[in-house]
C-alpha cells in the first residue's frame, strides 16, 4: 500500500517556513502559489494514499505504523516519531487537507486587500501541518505535540488582527481555555505511561484486556483525555473560547470550524475507542456532554444577530452530535458526521463570509436582509449547507445526523435506561431548533427587503467557486455513509471502512423498526423547525425590542460570560493587582530598595575615610607596616 | 664601630624621613625625606654588607639607587605637570579623591 502521509506533513510545514522567512518579500501570485502548492501537494498525496488503501485488502493490512526516527530511548521510556497511517487517519487526512484546500483558495479572495497577506498564507499552512501531525501521530506525545501546536495556530490566527483589542482578547481566551485541555491531556499521558509504560497507540491498546475493563486508572485516563477533548472541541464547560474565536478572519472561522482544531476532540475519542470502551463512566460522561452541549448551545444560536455567532454556536451544537454519537459507541457514526459537518460548516462560513465581503463587513443580520437576488451564488449554495445541517434528505447531513439519532435510540431500547431516551430526545430537540434558527438566518440575510447602506458586490471567481465545491460535497456527501435504514450493511461504505478500527466496540444491535422512527420523527421535526422560521421570517427579519427575562437570558448566552468575569476574571485580576502591590512592590522592590539603603549609608561612613590628603595616607601605610613588624615580632 | 650605632645611625635617619614626609607640606621636602628614607635604608644594607663580609648588599644600594634616581625624574615631572595645571603644589591642596 502507498503510504505518503509523510509528504502529507512535510508540504505544508515546507510552506509555512518558506512563507514565514521570505513571504514578506513575495508578490502575492508568489505566495499563493506556495501555500496553494503545499496545501494542494498535502491533499493529492492524501488522496493518493487514500485511493491506494482503498484498493488494498485485506482490511487488516491497510494500518502501517511507520517510525521515521527514534527521538528517546532511555531506560523504559522509547520514544518514536512514527507516522499511523489507517482508515481513520486517511479519512481524517482528506478532510483536513481537502477542506483546507479549498479555504486556502477562498482566502485569495477574502484577504486580497489586507497588508499580511503573506503571514496569514503561511499560518494557514501551519494550521494544516499542526492538525496533520495530530492525526498521523502513531503515539500520545506526538498527539500532544500536534494538539498544542493547533492550539497555538488557532491563537495566531484568531488574533491576526492585533491591532484589535477584541481579536487579541479572543485569541488569549481561546489560547487559556486550550491549555486547560492540554493539561488534561498532559495528565492522561502521565497516567497512560504510568500504568502502560509505553505512549504507542498500538502497545496500549494492546494491553488492555478483561483485567483492565473498568479500572479506575481507566476511567480517569478517559475522562482526562475528555477535558482535552472539550476544550479542543468546544463542549460544555469550556467552549467559551468558540465564539469569540469569530475575531478571527472568516476563512479562519471555517478553517477552525471545519476541517481543523474542533475535529481533534472527536478525533480523539474515536482514536482512544479501545480505552472508552473499557470506562463506560467516561463514555457515559462523554454522552452526557455531548447532549447536553447540543442543546444548550443551540438554544443560545436561536436568537443572535451576529451571522458568524450564530454559525459558531451552531457548530458547538454539531459538535454535541458528534460526542453524544460516541458515546453510545457509535464511532464511526461521529466521525461520518464530522465529515459530513466539514463540508457544510465550511460551506456555511465561507458563504457568511461571502455575505460580509459583499456587504463591507457589515456582520449584524439586522443590517442585512433580500441579497437573494443581489449574490445568487452565495444564496444558493447557503441554501443547500442550510438544508444540509438542518436534516433534510438527501443532504449530507441528514446522513450523519440520522445516523446518530438512530444509534441513540437504538442504544435507549437495547438498554432500557430511560437517560438514553432523554439523551435521543434532546437530539431531536437539537434538531428541530437547528432547522429554526439555520433558516431565521437565512431568511433574514437572503428575504425581505436590504436594510443596510453598504454597496453590495458578488464576490469574486476565486471565492465562488470553493462554494460551489463545497455545496456540491454537501448533496453528495453523505452517500459515503448510511444506508443502514434499508438493511444493507454493504452500502455503508465509511462505517465498513472505518470498521477495523473499532473491532473491539460493543455496537448495539440494530433495530430497523426503531431507526425508522427516529428518522421519520427528526425530519418531522426538522420540517416543523424550517416551518416555523418560514412564518416567522418569510418577510425578511424585524427585530423587535423583547423584555421577556427568559428572551433576555438566551440573547445573552445565559450570561455564561458575565459570571465567568465575576467568579473567575476579576477574583485572579484583583489577586493579580494585590501582588503587584505587596509582593512586587513590598517584598521584592522594598526589598531590593532597603538593600540600597543599607549600603549607600555604609559606604556614607566608609566615605570618611578617604579624605584626599597625601599624608593621611602616608599615615596608614606607616602603621600597617609597623604593625605588620610588631605583629611578626612578638610572634617570634 | 660596632654593628649597632651604624644600625642606629640608620633608624634615626629614617625616623626623620617618615617624620618629614607626615608633616611638610611641600612636596619637593616630602620628595627630599623620601630620599633621606632611602638612603637610610642604604646606610643599613652597607652596614650588613660589611659586616656580614658579602657583596650583596652593597649590590642592593645601587639597585636602590638606580631606582630612586628614575622615581625623583617621574615624580618631579608629575610636580611640574601639576604645577602648571593648578599655580599651587601645596599638596594639602591635592585633594580631589576625597570620598
């Protein structure tokens, strides 16, 4: 089999460096040829290597763990740069590289005005090379390479406007809340070499058995390898730094959104499945949050009028989808929904920004209203990605979502627990909200009448066509994934694939009778929410001044925050101001300053000593001489 | 004469040397009770040398020589040199390391 994710990784640091050292000197036609070119490069032998496994059977010889080099050997810790290239990393590889392709082209076009044209190409790259090493890594420190180093291009980029408080506030937000789940992971990896004594993925995995199931080393490793996932993915409680991260250029929202950093949560847990499946605490907590997160976030995108907000809330719902598809073992089925997610999310933003290119960065949905005419393209393609996420057939993410929707209720029956048909009901919830408010956006950017006072121009080629690729994956991508609703196990080509992968997980069994239910209740309700936003909005959108509290506590993100500023922003300012005072300004300036004091008064009285009279120091001279005589005299 | 009175001779000489230097304030008398420090101390090396029958120290009194020859050219220089700077070579007036 052909295995070229090494050239997957090497185009675009190759890219980022170039940039980085020499872009500023580049003409733009220069620049974009070299991120075009590393991240095009990335993507053909991605898809090289991808169509090379495809074509190799068995399924079991299409895993290659590759060591490039030996970076640690030292007593029981070996250390391996290896490259894992399997279903799972190929697919993720053509996601990252794929979508990132076409948001690198976008970007031409978006960014051509702004005077860092260059560093935002080579941060793009870099953003590509981070998030490829986090999926190609064989072991958990690369993993942890790779995951801060996503963390640090997600800063970077979040906060390429720095000359703007509120970019750099964000990209500092974004950078604290990451490194919470860097220290989570840290702490999983600790645990992991503690009782394993090995960071591969193979030998780990390879070690668990009927003795580990269960354990309570396990359950902690999963639940610390949560927090990263939380935090990189942006579930509940640490996915403030999400829609902040809006600060950032539009294609960097995409970016971020889609094909990079938000996946790696999701990513993780299907990667670590072996561990989960052995902690059934962590996986349930996983489950629980994913739920949770849909909904709360989902509710909070009902009512915003930032187009970008409410686009970012609407991922962390989707995100919720992914987490609570995992958490009823159904990995393949988050990991399909990411896929899915990737191309209509990035169709999303890509056609937000298209919307705010056109409007002059006008970002407020109350200035917007009846572009349909005025950017069909963007219209149309919005359109498609609308009904997409919202669940509507034959759309990629109606897929996706039913197949999660499905497992969840599959999982409620088998079990019997009643938390399981809660969880499944607020994934219908999930669902029909997602349709409410993805249509009150659209219709209140594409009906009614304009609102605002902006020239309003058709984006360029350069942008509009990604759209058109992206819608086109849109329609069509969700074939990859499920046809289980009829029965034919082999015409669920990406769960088949991804199958080897998680031979150890205790799928339920599938019920037909129930998946149809669940189908037809999520497009029911996903109609019924596309219904009510046509009522409420057909005409274009008028925003009416609310005081209803529970309104008032949606509109302001349930005022998440604020509270956050109070119990935890302010108590480590006012901490912070404290020590300046006492322990800067008392303790270690005093005492620093008292030091001075003692000497510069010594020296006042040492001073006295050197009166500048040649004879004074004759004086001395005579008696230490004398003294020296009469000291070696009376010794003898 | 015995050793003593040339030994005697010697510290008198140089008490007065150390004296003068302490308490004149004229640098060319300073200079002169250096001298007289000297060559007491010659005095005491011809005195040893004598008396202990050896060329050696005979040989140091021209080493002290040659050298407290060199020391007066610098040093009167340097008067001369201050003298022009500052129309005084009171050296009471020579104070400015004074802490």
């Amino acid at each position: 089999m052909l295995n070229l994710s090494l050239w997957v990784l090497l185009f675009p640091l190759l890219g980022f460096l170039i940039l980085g050292l020499v872009g500023r000197m580049m003409s733009r036609a220069v620049i974009l040829t070299v991120a075009w070119g590393a991240c095009g490069l990335a993507f053909l032998f991605a898809t090289m290597s991808f169509f090379s496994m495809l074509g190799t059977t068995p399924a079991s010889a299409r895993t290659v763990d590759q060591v490039v080099y030996t970076w640690v050997n030292s007593g029981s810790l070996h250390i391996t740069f290896g490259q894992l290239f399997d279903p799972l990393s190929a697919t993720m590889l053509m996601v990252v590289t794929g979508v990132g392709l076409l948001i690198h082209i976008y970007s031409a076009g978006y960014m051509e005005h702004d005077p860092g044209f260059w560093r935002f190409f080579s941060f793009l790259n870099f953003f590509i090379f981070a998030m490829v090493l986090l999926v190609t890594a064989d072991n958990f420190l690369f993993l942890l390479v790779g995951w801060a180093l996503v963390g640090l291009a997600s800063f970077l980029l979040i906060g390429f406007w720095y000359q703007r408080q509120a970019a750099v506030a964000a990209a500092q937000k974004a950078l604290v809340i990451n490194v919470i789940g860097d220290f989570g992971l840290l702490l999983a990896i600790f645990l992991i070499f503690n009782s394993f004594g090995s960071l591969n993925y193979h030998d780990v995995f390879g070690m668990l058995g009927s003795a580990t199931a269960g354990s309570a080393t396990i359950t902690a490793i999963c639940l610390l390898l949560f927090v990263a996932c939380a935090a990189k993915s942006a579930q509940l409680p640490l996915y403030m730094w999400l829609p902040d991260a809006m600060e950032g250029p539009t294609p960097v929202s995409a970016l971020i959104h889609a094909a990079t950093m938000v996946t790696a949560g999701v990513y993780l847990v299907a990667r670590t499945s072996p561990l989960f499946e052995q902690a059934p605490i962590a996986l349930n907590t996983v489950a629980a949050i994913g739920g949770a997160t849909a909904l709360f976030a989902a509710t909070i995108a009902l009512f915003q009028f930032d187009i970008k907000r409410v686009l970012a809330y609407s991922t962390i719902s989707q995100l919720g989808y992914m987490f609570m598809s995992e958490g009823v073992h159904n990995y393949s089925g988050g990991i399909f929904h990411l896929t899915t997610h990737a191309y209509f999310k990035a169709l999303l933003f890509l056609g937000a920004g298209a919307v705010i290119h056109a409007l002059s960065d006008e970002q407020d949905i109350r200035q917007m209203g009846g572009l349909r005419s005025r950017l069909p393209i963007t219209f149309w393609t919005f359109l498609i990605a609308a009904l997409a996420i919202s669940g509507i057939p034959p759309f990629a993410g109606f897929w996706s979502k039913d197949e999660i929707l499905s497992s969840l209720l599959v999982q409620a029956t088998n079990t019997g627990n009643l938390w399981f048909y809660i969880l499944w009901g607020t994934g219908l919830l999930t669902a029909a909200l997602t349709a409410f408010y993805m249509f009150r956006l659209l219709l209140g950017i594409f009906m009614g009448d304009y609102r605002g006072s902006e020239y309003i121009h058709e984006a360029p080629p350069v942008m509009t066509v990604p759209l058109i690729v992206l819608a086109v994956l849109s329609v069509v991508g969700g074939f990859v994934g499920s046809f289980g609703l009829i029965g034919l196990a082999r015409w669920q080509p990406l769960a088949n694939f991804l199958a080897p992968l998680f031979a150890t997980v205790h799928a339920p069994e599938v019920s037909l009778g129930w998946e149809w239910t669940s189908t037809a209740l999520s497009i029911g309700l996903a109609v019924l929410g596309i219904l009510s936003a046509w009522v409420l909005y057909r005409k274009g959108f008028a925003y009416k001044e609310n005081r209803n509290p529970l309104y008032q506590l949606v509109l302001h993100k349930y005022y998440v925050d604020e509270a956050l500023s109070l119990f935890i922003v302010q108590p480590v300012l006012a901490l912070g101001r404290a020590a300046t005072r006492w322990l800067e300004g008392g303790v270690l300036d005093g005492g620093s300053r008292n030091l001075a004091l003692l000497l510069h008064g010594t020296s006042a009285l040492l001073r006295r000593l050197q009166t500048g009279y040649v004879r004074n120091y004759a004086l001395a001279i005579l008696l230490g001489a004398v003294l020296i005589i009469v000291y070696y005299a009376v010794r003898g | 004469m015995p050793l003593s009175a040339y030994l005697i001779m010697s510290a008198i000489l140089f008490s007065i040397g150390v004296v003068g230097v302490l308490i004149r304030r004229s640098p060319l008398v300073i200079f002169m009770s250096i001298e007289l420090m000297l060559n007491a101390v010659n005095l005491s090396f011809v005195a040893f040398s004598k008396f202990l029958d050896t060329a050696d120290g005979q040989m140091f009194v021209f080493l002290v020589l040659t050298v407290a020859a060199a020391e007066v050219v610098v040093g009167l220089a340097i008067i001369v040199s201050i003298f022009r700077t500052r129309r005084t070579i009171d050296v009471d007036e020579m104070n400015a390391l004074r802490g």
